[in-house]
C-alpha cells in the first residue's frame, strides 16, 4: 500500500491540504492484517469493477453525492468526503505499479515535498506563508489557511525522517 505520507503529498498538491490523520485513520488495520486491511474503511477500493473502473473512477452519482454532502454540510465536510474515496482509488493504482515504478513516485513526492516553491508556482499551495490558489468566479484567489503552515511542517518532518531510513531515496534525491 503506499504510505500515509504519499498519500498526504497527493492531497497537498490536489486540494492545497495534506490530511494525513484522514489517510493514518483509514490504514491504521494495515498493522494487524496486513493486505487484508482493505476489508475495513475501503468502501470504494472494494466497489472497483462493480460501481468504478480506471476510466470511471469517480462516476456522476459519486459526484451528486459530494454535491449533496456539500450542501448539507459544507465545503469542507464535502472535501474530507473526496480524501476518503481519492485514497481508494490510489490504493487500486498503487497496486498495479513495479516496485521500481513505485519507488520512482515515492522519489517525485519526496522531492515535490522538499521544493516548496515548486509547490507555489506548480499546485499553487503556498505551505510557507499558509495560502491555497483557487479560482473563485473566474478570478485568481490566494485564499488564507492557517493550518497548512503547521500541517505542512509536520509532512515535511516525517518525509524527512522517511529519506533518512531509505538509500534508493537519497540517491535519487542527490542529483538535484
Ligand atoms: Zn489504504
């Protein structure tokens, strides 16, 4: 399975969050059954090929779903929603990866993670000053969230200790 931070740095580049405690919650079987750990909080990986497929991953009733929670609940209720199912679907994609392939990933996430300026300029998330890009009616918005410095900080910490304990990373990090 790929790990809770690969997860995390998929979320701060699509969502401008990391929501590492949404991606620990849902592994946390991991330790006690293994593979097997899929059968608990993995709705949407276990629906593959009966309710989604690669070229469906997110289907219009899934998406009139996340409507539907937005409205009731709010954007951010909405959003944690999109992180659950999201994580399931990498989960499947993972799966299919090389060994090789996956640690290529891993390589590009560990480095996105330690180029902050190429996450401003790249997936518009400002982890440094703690401000997320998003287009409100057609106008560039650098929208203010306090949290991200410090969730941001605590990513990069664990990443860093995640290289310290991994060769194959550290030498494919060594030629920037
Ligand atoms: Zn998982």
């Amino acid at each position: 399975m790929p790990e809770g931070w690969v997860h995390a740095t998929i979320d701060l580049i699509v969502y401008g969050r990391p929501y590492f405690d949404i991606h620990k919650n849902k592994d946390e079987a991991f330790l006690r059954l293994g593979k097997a750990h899929r059968k608990i909080k993995h709705e949407w990986y276990q629906a593959f090929g009966k309710k989604w497929t690669f070229d469906d991953p997110f289907p219009d009733f899934l998406k009139g779903l996340i409507s539907e929670i937005r409205g009731a609940c709010g954007s951010d209720k909405a959003e944690k929603q999109m992180v659950y199912w999201d994580h399931d679907y990498f989960d499947r994609i993972w799966k299919n990866l090389s060994e090789k392939q996956r640690k290529y990933c891993k390589g590009a996430f560990a480095w996105i993670i330690n180029n902050p300026m190429f996450l401003k300029n790249w997936a518009g998330v400002d982890v440094l000053e703690g401000k997320i890009k998003r287009v409100i009616d057609g106008q560039e918005v650098w929208e203010i969230c306090p949290e991200l410095k410090s969730e941001y900080h605590r990513l990069h910490c664990y990443v860093k200790t995640v290289i310290e304990y991994d060769k194959d990373l550290q030498d494919m990090l060594k030629c920037n």
